[in-house]
C-alpha cells in the first residue's frame, strides 16, 4: 500500500491531536502579586547597591548595533543587506566621533 504525504500528514494531525486531549491541562492559574512592601524594600536594596558600587561613577556608552553584513566574512547577505551596504559603500557616511557610522 503506497502512502502518500497526506496520508503522513493526516496521521501527524491525529496523533497531535489525540496528545493534547490525553494531557488535559487545566488552564494555569497567574501567580499572586508581590506585596507593595517586599517591592519597596527591593528597591531600597537596589538604591543602597548602586550607591555601594565600585562602578557608580563609570560611564558606559554604546558601541553598536555593529553593522557585521557588509563586511567579508562570506556571510550570506538578503537582497536587501546587499542594496544598503551597495549604498554604504558607494556614498559612505561621515564617520562619528568614537567610531562606528
């Protein structure tokens, strides 16, 4: 007897669905809401944290989103990738202070 793709499909179907009749999962009940004076002490351990902190005064800055398709790594590249990093290349931006573009 030849099977064809819809009778495996059919079959997958049915066995997805005989599995999920068989669990009978109750709907999950939400958690309870934290009480106000657990988050409040939470935040008052997060204050005193950052005050603590060796890093309090440390600035960081952002280095990205680093743009990695247009570089030579042999990456695949979408129709689209292609185009702009045709463009970037063609009429490249003026680069900012820092790096990047």
């Amino acid at each position: 007897m030849d099977r064809t793709p819809g009778y495996w499909l059919l079959a997958l179907v049915a066995v997805v669905a005989v599995t999920a009749a068989a669990t009978g999962s109750a709907p999950q009940q939400a958690p309870a809401p934290t009480p106000a004076s657990e988050r409040l002490a939470s935040f008052a351990t997060r204050q005193h944290m950052e005050k603590a902190s060796l890093f309090q005064n440390l600035k960081f800055r952002n280095i990205g989103p680093v743009d990695r398709s247009c570089g030579t790594g042999g990456a695949r590249r979408s129709a689209r990738a292609k185009h702009l990093c045709d463009e970037r290349e063609a009429d490249p931006a003026p680069a900012r202070p820092g790096g990047g573009r």
